[in-house]
C-alpha cells in the first residue's frame, strides 16, 4: 500500500530527521521500507539500539504492525513496517522558526537532554497543556513542539503534553 506522509508544521520535521540521525537507524529505517520484521529480527541484525530505535518509530507513528504465523511457533510474532513510502513537505515558516528547528533535530545530546528534562519536570506525573508549558519554560510554541517531538519520553495528547510510555512489546 502507498502511503503519503505529509509535513504541514515545520516542528515535524525534528521527529523526521531524527529518524535517520544516526547510520544504524537509517539502515533500520531502509530495511524496514523492504519488508516486515519482528522485534526478534531487529534485535538479531540491529541490537539493543535498533529495539531502541524501533519504539521510537512507533512512538512516532512511522512504522505500522502486523501479526504473523512463524513456523514451528504457537504464538504468532508482532512485525514491523515502515508505515510510509512516500513524504511531502508542504509547510512555509519564517527563517528564524526553520533555523530553530534544524538546531533542534541537530541539537548534541547532551544539550539536549538537559532541555527534555526541564520539560519532563515541568509537566509533572499527570500533564500539561501545551500553552501553560511554553508560557512557563519562556519558550516560543515551535521551540516546545520541536523539542517534544524530538523525544523518547514526552508525546502530545491532544493539547497537552504528557510523559510517553512505550507499550509493552509482544
């Protein structure tokens, strides 16, 4: 199946580009544009940072699954796909916005992880809206949407913004 992707905001380009920050995940990313693997598969030709990786596709919602019979098993195995096969950037924003969010998706990780953590903390247990968070960080709404959308630990909900939790794998 063909399936379009379509960028409208400039913050969504950070969770894009960090999909294929590294050359392992941008193997796994290719491999999983060829055919489905399951979490097994991963870990056998990727390791523990391709698993890794793995939930962060699907955190983002770039991969899709399926169950599939293996032979000799009684249970069937949960397999992996990239959901898209196609990507269309159709968003216009003013330099400083763009220049930003480049910085984010290029950002070290260890600046980073002192921003996600300040944002962690910020949205507490339970969450927060999105505006309340910005106003309070002093950070310009696509600052916040880029650094959220770059990490493993915070996702959106709706307006807010609440700590992600990864699904147990199966």
């Amino acid at each position: 199946m063909h399936r379009i992707k379509v960028v409208n905001d400039v913050s969504e380009l950070v969770p894009l580009l960090r999909a294929v920050d590294s050359p392992l995940k941008l193997k796994l990313v290719q491999r999983l544009g060829e055919a489905w693997l399951t979490l097994e598969d991963v870990e056998r030709e990727f390791g523990r940072e391709g698993t890794t990786a793995l939930q962060f596709f699907e955190k983002l919602k770039l991969i899709d699954t399926r169950w599939v019979a293996r032979e000799g098993r009684k249970q069937p195995d949960k397999s992996y796909h990239f959901y898209y096969s196609t990507i269309n950037i159709s968003t216009t924003a003013p330099l400083p916005e763009v220049s930003e969010i480049l910085a984010i998706a290029g950002m070290s990780d260890k600046e980073y992880a002192k921003l996600e953590k300040r944002i962690y903390d910020a949205i507490g247990e339970t969450g927060r809206f999105f505006s309340d968070v910005a106003e309070e960080l002093g950070m310009s709404p696509t600052r916040l949407k880029g650094l959220v959308r770059r990490s493993d630990k915070l996702e959106y909900r709706g307006h807010r913004i609440e700590r992600f939790t990864a699904p147990p794998p199966e």
